[in-house]
C-alpha cells in the first residue's frame, strides 16, 4: 500500500485539471458574491447559480480591461481557465474577461459613472457656467482632420467673421484619446484667451465615443474655468460629457451656432435700437425747445433782463460794504487785543518782582502775613533774578 501526502493528491489534481483542453479556456456564467476589490489592483470573488458556487480571480493585469466595477448580485459572463489552489485544496477559476450578462460592458460602465456623477451633484444646474454671447476667441478641442472640425470653423465665419478660431488637434477615440482630451482642456485654460470651448467630433458607435464617457474627462470639463459647448456624436448619442457640460449641442454645427450669435441679427438690432433712441431724443429736444420760446414771449418774461442786471449791481454793492465793514471790525478788534496784551504785561508777577518787590514762600505757600511765620521757620525769598533762603529770627 502505498501512502500519499496532501500536498501530493492536491499536486495531481492540479495536473489533471490544468491539462484538461476543456477547462484551459472555458466561458462561465453566473452572479457574481462576496466580491472584493484588493489594493493590489485584483478582483476576488465567487459566481454562482441556484445550487453551485466556484471561486474566481481576476488578476490586475486583466482588470484594467474591465471597463465597468462589478457588483455583489450582477450577473455576468467569465473567460478564463480553472486550476486548483493546492494550498487549500479548492479548484478556482482564473478569468482573463469579464462581461455582463444581458447588457454590454459599455453600457454598464457608462450606466455606474453616470450614477455616481449624479449623487455627486456635478451635473447640477448651479454649477453650469453662462455661455459669452459674443466671445472674442473659441477653442475648438476635436480631431483636426474630421468632418466637426470644418462644419464648426464654417458656421462660426459665417455668422460672425470677426470671432478668433483657435483648433486644438486632439485624438477623440482610441485608447490614449481620453488623455488626450484632458490635456486640451488643461492647455486652453492654462492659455487663457479663449472665451468658450466647443469640446466634439462626429457620430459613431459607443466605443467610438467612449473617450467622452472617461471619468477623468468628466471631471477635467467640470474644473474648467472657461465654458464648455459638448457636441459629441450626432442629435441622439448622449455621453457622460454632455451632461457635465456647460451647455450640450446635438451636432457640431449647432454648437458652433450656440457658441457665436449671428453678426446680421446683432446689427439690425443695434440700428433698431439706434434709430428708437434717436427719434426719443429729438422729440426731447423739441419739447423742451418750444417750452423755451412759449417762456421767452409771455409777460412775465419782459423786463426779465433789466432785472437781472439790476440784481447784479446789488450784489456788487452788498460786497463792497461787507469788505468794508470786516476791515473795520478787524482793525477794531486789534486794537483792543494790544491794549489787553499790554495791561496784562503790566499786570505779571515777573515784571512787579524787577521794580524791587520779592515774593516769600514758606513751604511753597506765599506767606502775606507776619501770622503766616514763626521764629526758626525757613523761608524762600523769590527776587527778579533768583531767590534767597533765609530764617526767621
């Protein structure tokens, strides 16, 4: 009898199912449990059906092709192989794909980011920014060499031949479009000179646009600080950036003419207005001329300009006798301030003190009293040009 380790039976087992050609490569339908989503980038999970459960991984090498986040309860289809854990003696299945079951993958990533964007908030009307109604200059962000890119340049000189084109060349589908996209967005703001952007290109299937459908798009056209015009696809393709756009065109041609307003419609405009504003003014004027001259001949108007006269030799006087009057009561008032000036000087201290009178202080009080003193006090005796101690004997 021969005895075999575990780690032998589970080796062998190992052996029989990878060599199988049947289960090397193998499609899997079921729903997908306990999925987690590791830091290392890996998918972990189960799929099962009604009576049966197989484990499944999915390496991070393979999940950069997902193009949508799996859920516990979603159903979908695995491509891969089965092989067996020999650690723990469990066969796993080991996918390469991952598709969803009844609904394509697009439209299930486009579906969840929409989802997300939406309890986001970022597609609100509050962070719309207005549309310039006569912009100076329009960056247009889209294949250089595509059908959008003529129908928006031939739009917008028509409407208005003075407006600035600026065309960014960007990739708008493929794999490296998307950050394609993002970096015209960055450029034009980092610019600075345009006005509105028109971001487009035109119609085609959903993996054709889905570079508009990137969430790093999504978000590079809600930090932009210059208003966005989407016009992606035709009038019933809808992606991701059309909602987070300032504003979405059905077409590129549309977007053009929401982008510029149309220079024959603004001129006749300003020569309606001009003409109104005219014909206001002139019949002003003539009101106001005819009140005037109905003013200038009636009776209360005679004599007017006599009287004016008149009034004007009076205040003429009045001026002269008030000059007069304020040099008088200047010249007054002086006149009395010297002579104050004078009696004060008179009157001080200092100038008593240098006719030979002196002041006595005992303490720094002024002693007017023989009263005021007593024999041994000392005295202070303030002369005009200093003072003198003394005691009282």
């Amino acid at each position: 009898m021969k005895v075999y380790t575990v780690s032998q039976v589970n080796s062998y087992l190992k052996g029989i199912i990878e060599n199988d050609l049947f289960l090397n490569d193998i499609y899997v339908e079921g729903e997908i449990s306990n999925f987690k989503y590791h830091s290392n980038g890996s998918f972990y999970f189960k799929i099962k059906d009604d009576n049966s459960v197989i484990s499944a991984v999915m390496y991070s090498n393979y999940v950069r092709n997902v193009k949508f986040m799996p859920e516990d309860g979603m159903k979908v289809v695995l491509r891969g192989s089965l092989s067996l854990y020999e650690k723990y003696g469990i066969y796993q299945l080991y996918a390469v794909t991952m598709q969803p079951a009844g609904k394509g993958a697009l439209y299930l990533a486009f579906e969840q980011l929409k989802q997300r964007l939406s309890k986001a908030g970022v597609f609100d009307e509050k962070h719309k920014k207005p549309i310039p109604k006569f912009p100076s200059v329009v960056a247009v962000i889209t294949s250089p060499t595509g059908a959008a890119v003529r129908d928006i340049i031939n739009v917008i000189s028509r409407r208005d031949p003075g407006v600035e084109i600026v065309v960014v060349p960007t990739l708008v589908q493929g794999e490296s479009s998307a950050d394609d996209i993002v970096r015209g967005i960055s450029m034009v703001n980092r610019w600075g000179k345009a006005d509105t952007i028109i971001l487009g290109r035109g119609g085609g299937s959903i993996e054709d646009l889905w570079s508009f459908n990137e969430e790093k798009v999504a978000r590079a056209i809600f930090n932009s600080k210059v208003p966005i015009i989407s016009a992606v696809g035709h009038e019933t393709d809808f992606t991701i950036a059309d909602f987070i756009s300032d504003l979405r065109a059905p077409t590129p041609s549309a977007a053009a003419e929401l982008a510029v307003s149309e220079t024959s419609n603004v001129k006749n405009t300003v020569k309606e207005k001009y003409n109104a504003i005219t014909k206001k003014i002139e019949s002003e004027i003539r009101l106001k001329y005819n009140s005037l001259y109905t003013a200038m001949h009636t009776r209360a108007m005679a004599g007017f300009e006599d009287r004016l006269s008149n009034t004007g030799n009076n205040i003429y006087n009045l001026h002269q006798r008030m000059d007069r009057s304020v040099e008088n009561k200047l010249s007054s008032s002086g006149f009395k301030l010297k002579n104050a000036l004078d009696n004060i000087e008179n009157k001080s201290p200092l100038n008593i003190l240098k006719k030979g009178y002196s002041l006595v202080y005992k303490d720094n009080t002024l002693v007017k009293s023989t009263e005021d003193v007593k024999k041994g006090d000392i005295l202070r005796i303030n002369v005009s040009d200093g003072n003198i101690k003394a005691k009282v004997e």
